[in-house]
C-alpha cells in the first residue's frame, strides 16, 4: 500500500506549533502527520506553505502569523537565521535557556531516566561572545565577499556584522577582506575547486586581546604576502600571529597540515580561571570564554576534589580542565589527540608554574585502556568529548578503573543521555541534577555537565 502524506508541496494550511525542535524549528501535526516549520515558535498559530515532503515528515515556511508567541523577538535580522548563524534568535533569551533545559529533560523522559535538570545558565550579553570565526571568502557578482554559508547550502550569505562574534573580530575581517579586494587576489572556487583564498579564521583573547588571523589557501602559493601582512598589522595592532595555512583538498576539514608562520608567534595567549594559556591555530578553544568560565566551576565543584585525588582529564584539548583543577587535587593525567594541542597543553602547564600534571597524545579509548592495564587508580575521571560523546571502549576501560567520581562535560544531550545509561549499566548513577550552561546565545547547541558516583 501506498502511504499518502496529508500534506502537498507548495499547498499552504493553517497549525498551532506544539514544540520546537533541537534544531529550532516549529512543529505542527496536520492528521498526526509533523511538519517541521523555520522561524515558528511554541504557541504560534500560523498559515504554512509545505516547502518539501518526505515519508514521514515535511517541512515548511510560514506565509502568516495568525497568533504570535509572547517570547518572539520582533526585531530579527533573517540572515542569521537563514544563515544558520543565530538560528533561535527570534526567540527570547530566557525563552531559549528554557528551550535548551526542556530539551534535556524530553531526552531523558525518552529514555526512562529519572533525573533532575537544572535551569541553564545563561550570560548577560547573550551576543557578541564568540572569541573565534571562521568565515569562507567567495567572489560574489565579481567581487570578493566574506560571509557565511546559507544553511543546508554552499552558498556564501555576504555578511559583516556577524552578531555572535567579538565585533572586534567583525572588523579584522572586513579589513582583511578590503585588503584582498585591493590587492585583487583570487577568492576559492568550490565548484571547480580553483582559486586561491578559501577561508579566514579569526581568534582574540578575551582578556588579552591578542589576535591570530589564519588565511587559509588552496595553494602554497600566496601573492603580494608581505604587502598583505604589513597591511593587517597596520591597521590591527593588536594581531600578533599572521599564518597561512595551506589545504589543498576539496572538503569540509578546515584547516590542512601546512602552516606558514608570516608574521609573529605560531600562538597566541589569554586567560582562563586566572591562567595564562596558550593557544595554537589547531587547537580546540573554547569558543564562548565567560561562559567557560561558570562550566568549569561547575565541573569542579561536581568532582567535590579534596586535594588528595588522582585525577584523568580525557578529551583535555589545551589542557584548560586539567590545568584549572590541578590545584584542587594530587596529580592530573590528560589525554588527547591533536599533537599541537598537548604541546599546548605541556607549555601551558609551564607557563602555570604547575607540575602535578602529565599530558598525553592518544585517542582517550586507547589511552583509557593502557592506564587501565598499567594500574592506574583515578579518583576521578572528567571527560568532554566531542558531539559524537564516548566511545563503548572508553567507558568500559573507565568503570574498570572504579573512579568514585566521573565528571561528564557534554555538547550532546543526545549523545550525554545515552552514555548515561552505559555508565547505570556499569555501576554508576547521576549525582544531584544535570546543569546546562549556556555557552551558544542565538544557537541551538546545549552544553551540560553532570556528575556519576559509584552506586
Ligand atoms: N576539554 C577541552 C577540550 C574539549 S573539546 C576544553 O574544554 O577546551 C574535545 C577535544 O577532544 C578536542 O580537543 C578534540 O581534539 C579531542 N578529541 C576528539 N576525539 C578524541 C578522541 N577520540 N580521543 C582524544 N581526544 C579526542
């Protein structure tokens, strides 16, 4: 039998949007049947047009709001949600830090787990935050523009007040950008991968307000480099690492292996928790600092360190965790598996005077593993992997070790509530609630952290 969805492209209907998707969307039902709608909200009620069907589901756009929710922000600018740069501000701050909790706790409703979510913390100015951009370079109608890909697209959105961003950052790349159109060098072409100039990527201390400027380039070859850096250096001063990073392949990985170091330090430094840190182009950084900050404390407080323990920080980037509790306990071992990233992390320690740390390179399952084999006895084990969460290995070596403590630090309540139930099925159980904190105003992206103590 064939199945008939109840709804048609282009035809248009009338719905009350009952929920919001992780990814932001409004959801109406026509015969049971959803429909995921951008820019609708909870408590809408609003005329659609079916943008596209599939088997189960279809998507659509709104041609009129018959009802308005109380938490919508009237004053939008539809680049940031077309571009998916602020895809939920429409929607109210607080009515996002309740978005964000809800989603945690219709997760865990899913999964059958009684657990506790606390409110998200969110910050004062919910904009503005993001110490790090990354922005494609394309000609557009004969002209070099920076911007940001439509969603679900390769098309570049030409845009110069990014909202999200550092505007300190907005404008190091518009400098950039008129430096390139001066100079009339070649942006990248993706479609016949040709071109020079793929992407510029921005990084500024929050604190210390040094600026890196990455150009990343098809080819090794960069003209009129020296007139270009002595350009930027000019007109920022506070940039203190110019590097050309060279990727020649035709994908989505940013960054290739080939750095060229064309004016100042490979790094670049700011502080966190009241450390000095290091931080390299390759390196994971923690894009949103103030918020950083709050996540640690909370993931400190959560491994309830007496001084005494021994500690595993596994997925340790820069070693920022594992340096911000080194004080509160005996000894801490971080792993991870970028090898600038641990060079990081071991200057770090140095420049932190602190030596009650070692840092290895390993992916955090492998590693897991040896220190199990080796018998090493962790008190503690804090990890914050990446969206995909933790690997079966990785946790199967980690409960063998019989931490009293594991201090999980998420970017995936998906991924999050599932290895939730891997630990239950190893002996541990969720201490107290989990704690979102916000660290992406205007995005979709949860961020927790929960503790699991020994049943
Ligand atoms: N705790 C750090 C980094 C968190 S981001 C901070 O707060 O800054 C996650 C890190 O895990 C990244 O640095 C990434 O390079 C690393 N990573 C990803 N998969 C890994 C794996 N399988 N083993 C070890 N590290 C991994």
């Amino acid at each position: 039998m064939k199945f008939k969805a109840p709804v048609a492209k282009n035809q248009e209907y009338t719905g009350d949007i009952i929920d919001l998707t992780y990814q932001g969307m409004g959801v109406a039902k026509i015969e049971d049947f959803p429909i995921f709608i951008t820019n609708a909200l909870p408590n809408e009620k609003v005329v659609f047009a079916v943008t596209k069907v599939a088997k189960t589901y279809a998507f659509g756009r709104v041609v009129k709001f018959i009802e308005k929710s109380p938490q919508r922000v009237d004053s939008v600018n539809v680049t940031y949600t077309q571009t998916g740069i602020a895809p939920l501000q429409h929607l109210s701050y607080e009515g996002q830090l309740a978005f964000k909790q809800h989603q945690v706790v219709e997760l865990l409703k899913k999964s059958h787990l009684d657990i506790d979510v606390a409110k998200t913390v969110g910050m004062e100015t919910p904009y503005h935050y993001r110490n790090k951009a990354q922005v494609p370079v394309r000609e557009i109608n004969g002209q070099i523009e920076t911007g940001f890909y439509k969603r679900g697209s390769h098309t570049v959105v030409p845009i110069e007040d990014f909202y999200i961003q550092d505007p300190k950052i907005d404008e190091a790349i518009i400098v950039v950008r008129d430096l390139l159109r001066r100079f009339h060098l070649d942006a990248y072409d993706e479609t016949n991968n040709t071109g020079v100039i793929k992407t510029i990527m921005v990084r500024r201390g929050y604190y210390s307000h040094e600026m890196m400027i990455v150009i990343v380039t098809r080819t090794h070859k960069l003209s009129m480099v020296n007139e270009l850096v002595a350009e930027i250096t000019k007109a920022l001063p506070e940039v203190k690492s110019i590097i050309q990073n060279v990727n020649p392949q035709q994908t989505n990985v940013l960054l290739g292996d080939t750095d060229r170091i064309h004016f100042g330090s490979p790094v670049i430094h700011d502080q966190l928790m009241g450390l000095t840190f290091e931080i390299s182009a390759h390196s994971f950084y923690q894009v949103n600092p103030q918020q950083t900050e709050k996540l640690y404390q909370f993931a400190i407080d959560k491994a309830q360190l007496t001084g005494e323990e021994t500690v595993i920080d596994a997925y340790c980037g820069i070693g920022t965790i594992s340096l911000a509790v080194a004080k509160h306990a005996k000894h801490v071992y971080g792993v991870e598996m970028v090898k600038t990233a641990i060079s990081d992390a071991k200057t770090n320690a140095n420049l932190n005077h602190i030596d009650n740390v070692d840092f290895v390179v390993g992916k955090a399952e492998n590693q897991m593993a040896r220190w199990q084999e080796a018998g090493l006895k962790a008190d503690v084990i804090m990890v914050d992997p990446p969206r995909k969460g933790l690997a079966p290995e990785f946790i199967e070596a980690a409960t063998a070790v019989k931490p009293s403590r594991v201090v999980y630090v998420s970017c995936n309540p998906a991924t999050l509530v599932r290895d939730i139930q891997v630990f239950m099925d190893h002996g541990y159980h969720v201490d107290g609630d989990i704690q979102p904190v916000d660290q992406f105003p205007q995005t979709t992206s949860i961020e927790c952290v929960v503790s699991l103590v020994k049943d």
